[in-house]
C-alpha cells in the first residue's frame, strides 16, 4: 500500500509522489538490499527514485541526474523531470517539498539529529538559493513518524541541545511540533502532517523503537 498526501493532489498531472507502508515491504540495507523493492516501486509507480545514504546529517545535494553511485546526504531537491527522489526512515521523518511554480522538488530525511540542525528549514533556505522558490509558494508534506506519545529520552535536556528543550514534555520530544515549526518559521503556509505514530501502529509502518529493520520509503518525482 501507498499513501499519499491531500495537498498534492491538485498536482498529480505533473507530480508523482507517495509513502510506502509495511504492506509495500521494507526498504533497507544497501541497494543492493533493496533492489527488488525498487522493481516493486517501479512497477506499481512507473519512479525508480534515487536515494542518498543518509547519515543524520543537515547535507543537501542538488541532483540533475539520477546519480550512479549512492552519495551520503540527508536531502536531495532537483528541478529535473523525470529524476525522482526519495528518503527512506522508520521513527525519523521524511519530508517532501513541491513548488508549482518553479517547478522544484526535495526530499528530506529528518530524525532527531536533522531536526537539531534544522535541515527542514535548510531546505527550504536552498531551494531558495537554487531555484528562486518562494516559500509561500512551497506545499510541503510531512511522513509518519514517532510521536510526542512515544519519542523519549532518558534524560533530555542532558542529550538534546538546549534550543529543542521547549519541544521536550517529560523525558518526551514532541517532534511534530518541532517540525511545523521549523518550517513555519521557514516561511512554509502549506503543510501536511501525517500525525500517526510509527511506534504505536506496527500494523503499518516500521519502527526503530519497535526494533524493526525495515524502512517506509518516501518518494517524489516530476513528470
Ligand atoms: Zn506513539
């Protein structure tokens, strides 16, 4: 199965986007380790997205061409057709961005570490710098992650810094918030948030926490 988002919808002439749940299977490992779920996509979407090798990091690379060989990075934003991109994550968030007028897309791979280096709003800052995007005009769709319910540290405000302490509730982040807020703060109006927990709903997507291997895809491409 594959979900979508709302906003997207009034694009799907010159957009194809999507999040793979548990019932699409796992995508995890090297290439390699996924390749037969990259033929399964393909088939069902007619994308076979690049994906980086994702290292928590705030590194965003603008791509014209699919590449060859996988590089590390935690966000990828092009203006080319037909070169889609994805993130994979469990309990981290991917994010993918769209604007109908410059005719731009990224995708963006945010667990705790990205969010505290703020690579939401970095990548919104670049496709400003790349493309002219304003981003008022940007539709930006949030995937399912872990919640505030389950997100939680054994003592926060000794492992997160200290700007995402306002997001903590208890021993507990509230990474949504913390998320629509970077990207409000961004200059970000259209946004979706899939506000589903990864940890409390195994029966669809894979969890970090819930010591599951596998990996939701999160993809998007121009046509
Ligand atoms: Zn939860």
């Amino acid at each position: 199965m594959i979900l979508q988002f709302d906003l997207f919808a009034p694009y799907s002439d010159r957009l194809v986007h999507g999040i793979t749940t548990r019932q699409f299977g796992s995508f995890n490992g090297s290439e390699i380790g996924y390749g037969d779920q990259l033929k399964k996509l393909e088939e069902a979407t007619g994308l076979r997205p690049a994906f980086p090798i994702q290292i928590h990091s705030d590194s965003i690379l603008k791509i014209v061409d699919s590449p060859k060989v996988r590089p590390e990075a935690d966000a990828f934003v092009t203006q080319s057709k037909n070169v889609p991109i994805g993130v994979k994550s469990a309990d981290c968030q991917g994010i993918l961005f769209f604007d109908p007028v410059r005719n731009a897309i990224a995708a963006t791979h945010s667990g705790w570490r990205g969010s505290a280096q703020n690579i939401i709003g970095k990548t919104v800052e670049r496709m400003k710098s790349e493309f002219g995007t304003d981003p008022n005009d940007l539709v930006v769709g949030i995937g399912p992650s872990i919640g505030p319910c389950c997100l939680e540290f054994t003592d926060p405000e000794k492992e997160l810094p200290a700007h995402l302490h306002p997001y903590v509730k208890g021993r507990n982040l509230d990474f949504w918030s913390l998320s629509l807020d970077q990207l409000k703060g961004a200059g970000v109006k259209n946004i979706e948030i899939k506000a589903v927990c990864t940890k409390c709903n195994p029966d669809r997507f894979y969890s970090h926490r819930n010591k599951d291997t596998g990996r939701m895809a999160l993809f998007i491409g121009l046509k």
